[in-house]
C-alpha cells in the first residue's frame, strides 16, 4: 500500500464513520443529554455545575447554523468521530507507521463500539478523544521535530479540552509525568513549554473563576454521585473486562501490543511518554468509580501503537497474513455495532441484542426496561411534554399564566423547554444540576404543575394535591415512568422554598 493509497484509505474509514452516525438517526429521539444542553445554549455562562462552558457554545452554534434537530445537533459530533480516525491514524505515522500501519488503525477505532457510541450523541464525550489525540500528535511532532514552538498549540489545544471537561487535566498531568520520566524531561526546560502551559491556564480561566465564585459545584456533585451509589462499581478486572468487550474483543491484541511497542521495543521508545500518559490516566481514572467510558479517549493511543507493532511483526509475512485480522475486525464490527449505535428499531434492536445475548455495560445503577439506558433515554420525551400539555391547558385561562411546571430532572425540564412552545408550555423549573441556578423565576407557587411527584410528600407542602395525568412509554427508563399532578397553595413562597429543591445528582 502506497501513502497515496494510504491516505485515501484513512479518508474513506472516516466517510463510512461520519456517514454511519448520520444514518443512525432515524429511530429514536433527543438523548436525555442533549436535551439539557440545548437548554444550557440557551442560557450561556462560564460554567454550569455539572460540565465547562464548550459544549453549550457547540449546541448554540450548532442550533444558530443548522438548527435543532436530530441531524442537525449531531453534525459536529459525527465530524468529530471523522476526526479521531484520521488522527488516530496520523499518530501511527508520527510513530513510524506506514501505510499498513496507518489504515489499520485507522480501521481499529471506526469498528470499536464503545467509540461509535460516544460520537452519536452531542455530548462533551464527543469532542474529548480527537482533544486528546490532538494533544498526543502534537507532543509526538515536538519529539520527532524538536520544534518547541508546538507546545503552544498543545496549550491552546489543552485549555480547550478543560472548556470541554475537566477530565483533561488527568490526560494533561499524565504528559507530565511522562515527561518527568522519560529523557523528554528536557523539556521542561523550555520557556516554550511554559508558555504553553500559561496558555492553557487562560483558556480554562474563566470556568475556574466561575466555579470559584460558586464554591466548586462540580465538586459538590461530584461527591453526591459518590455517596448515592448512582454509578456502578467496577473494580479494576471489570473494568479492563468491559474495555476488552465493548472496543471490541479483536481490538484487545493491538492496544495491548501497543503498550508491548511503547514499553518494550527500540522504535518506540522514543515515544515513551505517551506510554506514561497512559498509564498514569488509566491508573488515575481507576481511582474514580469509573464508568467504562472514561478511558476510551486514551485507547486510540494504544491502538495507533499497536498498529504500528503488528505491521513490523508482519514485514516478512504472507500477504493473506496483513488481511486476515484487518477482515475479522470489520466482520466483528459490523456484528457489534447495532449495540452501539440506533441502527435498528427497538422491536429488531431487541430480538438482535437477544440473539447475540449481548448489550451495552449498565453504566448507572437503574432498572432497566427492555432496552439499555443509552437507547431507552431517547424515548418518551415529546410523549411526555404532551401529557404535560394536556393538563396545562386544561386549566382557565388566567390561571396558566401563573402555573409553573417543575420537573423532577434536567431530561424532563429540557423536553418541555424544547418540545413545550409547540403545545403552548411556557419553559420548566427544577433544582436539578445548573436548573438550580436558573432558579423559579416569577412563579410564586400559587399553581404548579409538579412531574413525578409523591403524593404524600406534595400534600405536606401544598394546599391542594390531584393526580392529574400518568407517562408511561414502553421503550424509555422506568424511572420516567411517572405519575403528574396539579397542585395549588404552596405553603410558603416557592423563592423561600427554592434552596430547598437543590438537587445536585
């Protein structure tokens, strides 16, 4: 295979990619996080309490240029998955990767679940990995060039990052001690580096005075997931376990040859640090209650090296050799990708998952209903908004313009903000993560309209109590299924009451 063939290899791995997401989206609906970033864009700010500023900018820019559809919101992430396969493959050739090397990698994350599944949906796990790797090919380029001018670029790229999530200065503290422990320690020298460094404090400035001012939120939420319970535990074999699983089983022999050709071989120890970063970032988010997902930006790495190994392990190899595994991951991928991402409708979705007796991992510790939680939280939302409706405008007419409807959660408060100004809904409340913030407005709590309530505890609280409607959509999480009633007489000024509903989770 030829560079030129090589190129256009990689740019067709990433067409299918980018055009595999934009083909998944005709069964389902808004994600339950997309919806509150849609709400987020339209109340910009430095920071929110769950996530940096980025990915509510992306949203506003997005629904500003194309608007707010399904497509339209998930145009970027999809570009962004296009983008972690060419830099996957760019970072094998920094590594000394030919052309083999080069589309097998590239080939390695297309066909990995776990990475289909992170740029189907606008979410700050769209955008994390291709910061990352952009990251990673620039200290590969100050390695191979020795031009110091590019840690500028790293720390513009890596302030950038933390405007996206915060979980780049784990990747950005393991460069660093890849750097302490490598002869690139050299570096550390240079006022370049520094400068880039100082850059990166100024991009991320403004969301760290912003959390200053609101006494860390983030961290407060943090240890409130923490003592629910609501991820679910995965100790360090299962963790590994669910990484071999979910970036498919064949995948596992190249980043683990990945980590052989960092640590363990002449032609790649020149790369060491990106080795360390590894380690330090997998060791540090072990220590975290991990979801699976929380390393997936740092395994294209690997799987860059990996590829990079198995094609000097097959120089002097039959060609039917250099084919073999490159055929398995795509027949495997094509196999495991109705896992990851909406191809199918949920009745096929279903008999398909049943078949291969395979789902995605269980991230949060909820029941489930007959399908997992990232296709069951794009259902039910519009359903449920007309619900809302019906009682709302069964009201007189003088009494709706004083009726708040408060929800329970971020996914129920953005589906009335989005889906509401069709049925005549004005927009939610809740005390659920930035919400909170956005607080009751002029609602006084006279008349309020309460979303998966309990009638008991709302009678203490208000004057009046009935159930007023029911949700229920088959294929959405069974905690969405909910009962809806009208109250009136809120016993004390819902101003008063708001720190009250203050629900960081």
């Amino acid at each position: 295979m030829t560079w030129g063939n090589a190129n256009r290899a990689i740019a067709a791995i990433a067409a299918v990619k980018f055009c595999l997401h934009l083909y998944a989206n005709r069964h389902y609906g808004y994600f339950v996080d997309e919806l509150y970033y849609l709400a987020c864009s339209r109340h910009l700010a430095w920071g929110y309490v769950d996530h940096p500023p980025l990915i509510a900018l992306i949203t506003w820019l997005e629904t500003r240029i194309l608007g707010d559809s399904l497509p339209a919101i998930r145009f970027l992430p999809a570009a962004a998955g296009a983008g972690e396969i060419v830099l996957t493959a760019l970072i094998a050739r920094q590594m000394g990767g030919g052309a083999y090397a080069q589309g097998f990698a590239a080939l390695t994350v297309l066909v990995a679940p776990g990475l289909m599944a992170g740029n189907n949906l606008l979410t700050m796990n769209a955008f994390e990995p291709v910061i990352w790797l952009g990251c990673a090919w620039l200290v590969l380029r100050i390695i191979n060039t020795s031009n110091p001018r590019y840690w500028l670029g790293f720390g513009l790229l890596a302030g950038t990052g933390l405007q996206n999530k915060h979980s780049m200065l784990i990747f950005g503290a393991g460069i660093v001690v890849g750097l302490v422990l490598t002869p690139e320690r050299r570096w550390l020298k240079s006022p370049w580096l520094w400068a880039g460094g100082a850059i990166a404090v100024l991009v991320f400035l403004p969301n760290l005075l912003w959390n200053i001012q609101h006494q860390f939120p983030f961290l407060e939420l943090q240890a409130n997931i923490r003592r629910s319970g609501r991820n679910v535990s995965l100790g360090p074999l299962a963790f590994f376990g669910e990484q071999v699983l979910t970036l498919d089983p064949l995948n596992a022999l190249i980043w683990l040859a990945g980590l052989w050709f960092l640590f363990l071989t002449w032609q790649g120890k020149p790369y060491r640090v990106l080795g360390w970063a590894w380690i330090f970032t997998a060791l540090t988010v072990l220590t975290m209650n991990p979801r699976v997902y929380y390393l997936y930006p740092a395994m294209p790495l690997l799987l860059a090296a990996g590829s990079v190994r198995w094609e000097q392990g097959l120089q002097r190899k039959p060609v039917w050799r250099k084919w073999a595994w490159p055929a398995a991951l795509a027949i495997t991928g094509a196999l495991l990708a109705p896992l990851a991402l909406p191809l199918l409708p949920p009745e096929s979705y279903i008999r398909y998952s049943k078949a291969l007796h395979a789902a995605p991992p269980a991230i949060e510790a909820h029941r489930l209903g007959p399908l997992p939680q990232i296709f069951a939280d794009q259902f039910g939302w519009e359903e449920m908004t007309a619900k809302v409706a019906e009682v709302y405008n069964s009201l007189p007419a003088d009494v709706r313009g004083r009726t708040a409807i408060f929800a329970r959660n971020y996914g129920q408060a953005g589906a009335i903000d989005l889906f509401g100004p069709k049925y005549g809904l004005p927009p939610a409340i809740s005390g659920h993560q930035n919400y909170f913030f956005w607080g009751p407005r002029a609602y006084t709590g006279e008349s309020v309209i309460v979303l998966q309530g309990n009638q008991q505890d709302l009678e203490r609280s208000f004057a009046s109590v009935a159930k007023a409607a029911r949700v229920d959509h088959p294929y959405s999480m069974p905690y969405e299924h909910f009962d809806i009633y009208y109250c009136r007489g809120l016993r004390q000024p819902l101003k008063d009451v708001w720190p009250k509903v203050k629900n960081w989770n």
